[in-house]
C-alpha cells in the first residue's frame, strides 16, 4: 500500500471518536482519503462504493453494527463475490476477552483495539503495512 | 448474579473525573482540538442523558445497554474516568435488566456527568 | 444491464419465482441469494434494477438489506438505487404503514405470493412494453 493512494473508512457512531481518529490519521498521511460512516450500514455502503484499503470499525452501533458488517464482508469473501480484502482494525470497548478473541478471528480483522484507542498501536500497524 | 447492595457515588470515588493530560497526550497535545473534543462530548452528555431518561421509562433494555456502552468508550477516550466506570456499570445493569441498580447508577451518572462539566469549565 | 436479484431462503421457493419470472423476462438475468448477507454483496456487485425480497428469514432478515439502502440513499452514498418488492406474510396495518414509508420499498406483496399480480409488477417497475405473459 502506497501513501500516496490510501484510503481510510472510519465506521463509528460516536461524533468525538470519529473526530479524534480522523485527526490522527490526517497528520499521519496527510495525502490519504478518509471517508466517515455513522453505523455499519453506512460503512457497508461506503465500503462497497469507494473501496476503501483500510477500516476502523466499531462493534456497537446503532441501526447496524460491526457483527453484521463483518458477517456481510465474510459471506461476500465465501461466495467469491467480494472483490477485494480490506485491512480491518476493530476499535471497541467491549471488555469481554472471549469476546474480544473471537472479533480477531474474523475474516479481515486484522487487529482488534481496546478503547481508548492508543494510538501508537494504531501508529506501528499502519507503518508495517502502507510505504 | 443478582447485586444485593445499591451502588453508591463512594464506589466511584477513587476514579479521576477528567485526566486532561492523558487525554491531550492521546490527541498530540492539540489543545484546540481537546476544546473541540470536549465541546461534543458534553453535547452528547446532555443527549444522551435525555435519551436514557426516555427509554428507561419505557425499559427498552437493548437501548439503554447500547447507550451505557457508547457513553463508556467516549468518557473512557476523553479522560473522564469516572464517567465512564459509571457507565460500564450501567451497562452491566441493562444487560441483565436490573432496573432498581439501572436508576441509581443513571443519578449517580447524572451527578458525575455535572462534576465534568463543573471541572471542565474550571481549567 | 438487465438484472434481477431474488433473495429467498426456501428453494423451492426461489426456483418458483426464478422460473415465472425467467418466462416473463427472458432477457433479464436473474441472481439469486438463500440470504440476505449473499443478496446484500450481489446487491452492490450486480446493481439489479429489481429485488425481490423475502422479509422473514433464518439468521439475518430482510430488514438488513432496507436498512442498509436506507441510510446509503439518506447520507446520499449509493450510486445505484433499486426497486424492492418486498414479500411478507403480513400481519398487521402498522407493519404494512412502516415498511411502505420506507425511500426503498416500492411494493408490498403478500406471501404467497401471487403470480398473476407479479407479472404486473415486474412489467410496472421494469418499464417493459410488451413482456410474455404466457
């Protein structure tokens, strides 16, 4: 993954969290496109129509949350209709671990962050994958 | 697990109301951006806490749980500690759907969501 | 792109539809999903002009794919809108009032449903002049 082409989607129904992430992720790649969803079923239609490389997703959510976007996402992926495998980092503040444990094991998850997010875990991810 | 004892605002005590230096140090120490961040998340505070009145009136337990848990991870990002134990404790209550805890934890949040805003405004 | 997209989980069912409307539009392709996660992808990949859509399903149900093409259509992201003929065994008027005040759903049909009519709906909503209605 290039710098230069990134593109963030940010999936998270609290206004300051969504705030603080995309701040972040500007002064880190300034050149990056990072688009906003409010809920899954937003994330699911940004996700589908602008084909982001990189998402942070919040669990819970109103009208749609992260459980069902990640069962949409594996059931594409199954039926080989999904054309591409995004780079997901769940960012959430359940606490139970078994719980936690089974969100990594999700198709794309790549990680899975506890809140609040600490953003020097975000920071190393992002660098190991985007030159 | 049924809790016998009510909570009380002493079991909230130890908790810090507002780590400003750890929230600025999460943010790069922006302090513009803390002003911003922390305008919203008291506008959500007074939403919210409408929100929370009207459903447990109507005891929509999904809600309420979905609600504690939203308030939980913002107070827990911006700093406001004890906030955000309450929550969690609120939470737990929607989950297993103890009303009598819920409406104490919800006055003992009320009280705490004013102390913030108090504290806030101080610095 | 002629496209048609069937989300039913019962077989018997979908083959039902599939065959009755492959007689009435025979240049149209028809895409099929036993789910609605499966019909939700080929919703997107496939951008079908009609979507038949079972209601009441095992696991995910068809709320999910409405409420999904609600919010695209309400924070304007979706650059492709269907039409919905939802089908549902319903029961009472306010399910009938709240699933008709949605921006996606453009008819309500009952479940069985009843072939005769579909062939009317299908020309209706796909603007055919002359479809066979053998």
């Amino acid at each position: 993954m290039n710098k230069k082409n990134i593109r963030f989607l940010i999936v998270e129904d609290d206004e300051m969290i969504r705030l603080i992430h995309k701040d972040f992720l500007k002064d880190l790649y300034p050149g990056s496109e990072i688009i906003e969803a409010e809920n899954g079923a937003q994330g699911i239609c940004h996700y589908f129509e602008n084909h982001p490389n990189i998402i942070l997703l919040d669990m819970m959510m109103p009208i749609m949350g992260g459980e069902a976007f990640l069962d949409i996402l594996e059931e594409g992926h199954q039926c080989n209709i999904l054309k591409d495998k995004p780079k997901i980092i769940v960012v959430t503040a359940i606490k139970e671990v078994k719980e936690l444990m089974n969100i990594g094991k999700r198709f794309a998850v790549e990680a899975v962050i506890s809140k609040p997010l600490v953003q020097n875990q975000l920071k190393s991810l992002l660098k190991d994958w985007i030159s | 697990m049924i809790n016998l004892t009510l909570p009380k605002n002493d079991d909230f005590m130890a908790a810090p109301v507002f780590e400003i230096e750890k929230a600025l140090n999460r943010i790069h120490n922006k302090k513009e951006l803390l002003e911003r961040v922390v305008d919203i998340f008291v506008k959500s505070l007074h939403e919210r806490k409408d929100i929370l009145e009207n459903e447990l009136n109507n005891e929509n337990w999904e809600t309420l749980g979905t609600i504690a848990h939203s308030i939980k991870g913002s107070s827990w990002t911006i700093g406001a500690q004890k906030l955000g134990n309450i929550a969690y404790e609120m939470e737990k209550a929607a989950d297993l759907k103890e009303l009598t805890r819920f409406r104490r934890l919800f006055q003992i949040f009320q009280t705490a969501a004013q102390e913030f805003i108090e504290f806030d405004k101080k610095f | 792109m002629n496209n048609i997209l069937i989300i039913e989980d019962e077989s018997v069912t979908r083959m039902m539809y599939r065959n009755y409307i492959r007689k009435i539009v025979p240049h149209y392709s028809i895409y099929e999903a036993s789910n609605v996660l499966k019909g939700i992808c080929l919703y997107f990949d496939k951008h079908p002009q009609l979507i038949l859509l079972d209601m009441i399903m095992p696991g995910y149900n068809g709320k999910l794919l409405i409420d999904i093409l609600e919010e695209g259509i309400k924070k304007k992201i979706l650059s492709f809108k269907p039409k919905i003929i939802v089908i549902s065994a319903i029961e009472t008027v306010e399910e009938l009032t709240e699933l008709t005040r949605l921006l996606t759903v453009s008819t309500v049909m009952p479940k069985p449903l009843p072939f005769e009519t579909l062939a009317e709906i299908l020309k209706i909503h796909l603007t055919i002049d002359n479809i066979n209605e053998e």
